[in-house]
C-alpha cells in the first residue's frame, strides 16, 4: 500500500495537505511492499534530490534497497558492513548478526524520513511492509578547542562544539553520576533540530524543569537554528534588558550550573548553550574563580562590579555633574574642564552621546570583519577619528575619556551587553536632561526593573541568604560553601554532610 502523499504524487489528487504535511514535507503512511514503489516514494518524498541516494541491490533471496543522504553517513561502512554481508551467499533473508544491535524496525514512512535525514540508513526489502534503520552516521564536525568569548588563564581549554553529541560527552565526563539525566528531543517543523535537556535528579528544582518543559511544548516554528532562537521562545520578558538566561561556551561551568541545581540547555548545531534559572549575580561570576584562591577571587569579582557601575552610570553621572553640578569638582579639575571645553561647540551631553555612537559603530564593524583585520579597525579607528575629533575642536578631550573608560568596563562584564547599553543610554539621558534628579531616577527606575524581573519564577535579585552571601561577591574558601544555592535549589540544598559531597 502506497502512503497518501505517494497517491498524490503520482495521481496528482487536488486536494489539501494536512498540516504536517505542509509543514515536514510528507504525511503519514505505510511502507509499500514492492522495492519499485517504495523507491519511487522516496524520490516523490525528496523531489529527486541529487543527495538523496538510493541504492537498490540483489540479495540471494530478495531484492532490497538502501536509502541514505549523502555527506551525513559513513558509506564505506555501509557497503562492507550492510549491502556486502546481505548480497553474500551466506545470506538468509535475516540481517546481519553483527548489525542487529544497531538495527530497529520501522512501520511508518514518516518515522523513516525522519531517521534518514538525522542521519541513519534506512533497508527497503521486497515483500515487506517494514524498513529497518541501521546507525552509519558520519559528517564533518569541528574538533573540541578553546572557547572564542570565554577564554581563561587557569583552567580547562575545551569549549562546547556544534554537535550536540560532543557536548553531552564533555557533559558526562565532568559529571560522572548516573543520576545526570539527559532527556533528547526535536524542535522546528523544517528543521527537526536536536535538543537536550541535562540535570542532576535530586538537585534539580522540579518547579523550574517543569516549566522548562512547558515553555518548550509550546514553541511553533519551523526551524530553530541557534540557542538564541529558543532563547528568546522561553524567555519570561520580552522587551526586558536581561532575560534571566544564562548562557556559556564552557563545559566545566555549564557542568557547575548543572551542580548547582540548573538545567543545562544543549542545541544542536551551535556551541552556545544555555542554563536557567540565571540570577543577576551570576553574571559577575566565572568558572575560572572556583579554580584561584579566595583572595584574588574576590578582588576580581569586585573589579567587576566596580566596571559594571562604571560602564553603565559614568557617562550619565559625568554629564550631570559638568552640566548641573559643577560646584561638586574640585577647584583644579573645574579649571581643566572650563579649558578644555571652551573652544568645542557641543555641550557635554552630546559630545558623549556622540562618542558612545561612534564607538558603537566601530565595535559593530570590528566584530562583522573578518578577524584580523576587525581589531586593526576598531584600534586604529578609534585612535584616529577620536583624536582627530579633538584637534577639530568637535568634541573635549574629558569626554573622550569618558567614554574610553565606559569602553573598557563595557567588556568586563560581556553577559550584561544588552543590560549595560540599555541603561547607559538612559542614565544618559536623564542625566544630561535633569542632573542628578534624574540619576536618582534612574537608578530607582533599574532597581525597580530588576526586583520585579524573574527567571522561571525565580526572583533574580533574591540570593541573599546567609549561606548564599558566602558565594556572592567576597568568595568564602570552598570548603566554607556548603550549600547550594537555596534560591534555585529546593531539595539536597547540602553540598556536603559529614565531610562528604551529597
């Protein structure tokens, strides 16, 4: 028996597809009994595409078929250790012993589209209603390296890869507990892309999993090609500057969120993987503080935050106090303010504003360059039309520096990217329109953003437990953490009892 969408095919019936016809490009049916048809539903299926093979063969019993894309398997494999063994005279009409463990029956032909464009191999035989799916997968795939935006001083080199496989195994051989779940599925009509969700059952919030899963059914789409895609399907605000998701290239810290109670999120065809529930403060963390000592540890995690404040509020603040408040500068600093400033026809407020502009726009193309040739732009272009601004007397020497500074802090704190340019425009400003008042203003308008702003209905500004404090900004010695975050983890908060890890 021919599926429906063979008969249309060949009959060219005018009628509606279904709509998951419409959307994967073939319906529900069995599978013909006769090599001829299945063959000619395949090309119907696939419109003859030129890396869709067929291979029909003779068999000392049957004639059989098999059915495989080209550049997503391994075809030496597949000749000596499928279609040589079956055409063999010893052949009997059942399959190989050495494949049978990694064969499994198929009835439906949308069940066989779908494994051959994951990569397997689909065998047709004549006189059965059935194909068998053998695993022969094999593609290019970049090889295990450091990470590009997450690079560290001391500890592992390795960074997540395009293949979903790669990362689980990076995964697991960090985290060697058969209690680490990893639950596989599809997402995208068109695309079918791999998706995994990686816990730890028994530390994971089952609150948090659940609505993950929940936020996931929901997703309607055709393809997701990224991370960013499901990022912003699951995301609790839209329009929000942070979106309570992290996001990470290492496995060694995706495998401490997963410790810690998260729920790692790996996609398929990129090396971006994303871990919720994400509270503020993790922003200011990084994998490589676990491996310094304390000391330095927390020195760092200050600087960030010192750069965090600096990237976001100082070309807000300095336009308002030069503009509003000069009285609160000191004597010296106000008289090589009023030099510099007084032969630029701009007032301070727009020549940061046009600063900040112009180093966006350098940065913008250093990054769609190619490599070598973006940072010699961004360096060289921000050298020159930065001092030649100056010479031109359009902008002030002080706000060029102003804006070198909020430069730099900007890259200290590379996760808060959106959350640093939202509010540095709107410290601006309010600053440069109602001085301090409107500092004031917006500070209470950002505190106010990220009380009420959640993750997986966690509060993301709510880690401030006695034992959380000890893991916040001033590091404690390891042995001294030992809890779990108790805002993200509900059971088995204990790290360890006894001087053993739970």
């Amino acid at each position: 028996m021919i599926s429906r969408f063979a008969k249309r095919v060949d009959r060219g019936q005018n009628r509606p597809l279904a709509q998951d016809e419409q959307d994967c490009g073939y319906g529900q049916g069995t599978i013909p009994a006769s090599i001829a048809q299945c063959q000619e539903l395949v090309k119907g299926i696939f419109n003859e595409s030129t890396d869709i093979v067929l291979q029909p063969f003779e068999t000392i019993c049957e004639k059989a078929m098999a059915v495989y894309v080209d550049g997503l398997t391994n075809k030496d494999l597949i000749d000596r250790d499928l279609i040589a063994p079956m055409k063999s005279p010893s052949f009997r009409g059942d399959l190989p012993l050495s494949l049978r463990s990694q064969i499994k029956e198929v009835e439906d032909v949308s069940t066989v589209i779908k494994e051959v464009l994951d990569g397997n191999t689909a065998i047709f035989y004549e006189g059965s209603k059935k194909a068998y799916i053998a695993d022969f997968k094999q593609w290019d795939k970049r090889s295990v390296g450091p990470p590009d935006v997450e690079s560290s001083i001391r500890g592992p080199k390795e960074g997540f890869t395009e293949a979903i496989r790669t990362n689980t195994s990076l995964l697991r051989r960090r985290i060697k507990t058969p209690k680490l779940i990893i639950e596989s599925q599809q997402i995208g009509k068109q695309s079918n892309t791999a998706l995994a969700l990686v816990y730890v059952d028994g530390i994971v919030n089952q609150q948090v999993l659940q609505e993950l899963k929940n936020r996931l059914a929901k997703i309607d789409t055709g393809a997701v090609l990224e991370s960013g895609i499901i990022e912003q399907y699951i995301q609790e605000s839209t329009f929000g500057p942070i979106s309570g998701i992290g996001m990470t290239q290492r496995p060694d810290y995706a495998a401490a969120r997963i410790l810690d109670g998260r729920v790692a999120i790996l996609c398929d065809g990129t090396p971006e993987v994303l871990t919720v529930p994400e509270l503020f403060i993790d922003n200011l963390h990084t994998g490589e503080d676990y491996y310094n000592r304390v000391v330095l540890t927390s020195l760092l995690r200050l600087l960030r935050l010192f750069g965090l404040f600096v990237a976001v509020m100082l070309p807000g603040l300095a336009t308002s106090v030069v503009t509003y408040s000069q009285e609160m500068m000191p004597p010296v600093f106000l008289t090589t303010l009023i030099a510099s400033t007084q032969k630029t026809p701009l007032p301070m407020g727009a020549e940061v504003f046009f600063l900040i502009i112009m180093f966006e726009l350098l940065k913008e193309a250093g990054t769609r360059l190619p490599k070598n040739v973006g940072s010699a732009i961004t360096i060289v272009g921000a050298l020159i039309i930065g001092d030649a601004a100056v010479n031109a007397g359009i902008v002030s020497a002080p706000a060029v520096i102003i804006v070198a500074l909020t430069a730099v802090a900007s890259f200290i704190v590379p996760n808060l990217n959106e959350f640093v340019l939202v509010y540095r425009f709107l410290f601006w400003l309010l600053g440069s329109t109602m001085g301090l008042i409107g500092i004031s203003t917006g500070m209470v308008i950002m505190l106010t953003q990220l009380i009420t702003t959640t993750s997986f209905g966690i509060p993301i500004l709510s880690n401030f437990s006695k034992n959380e404090l000890k893991d916040m900004i001033i590091q404690f010695p390891i042995w001294a953490v030992k809890y779990r975050p108790e805002t993200v983890v509900k059971d088995n908060v204990k790290r360890r009892s006894g001087g053993k890890v739970t």
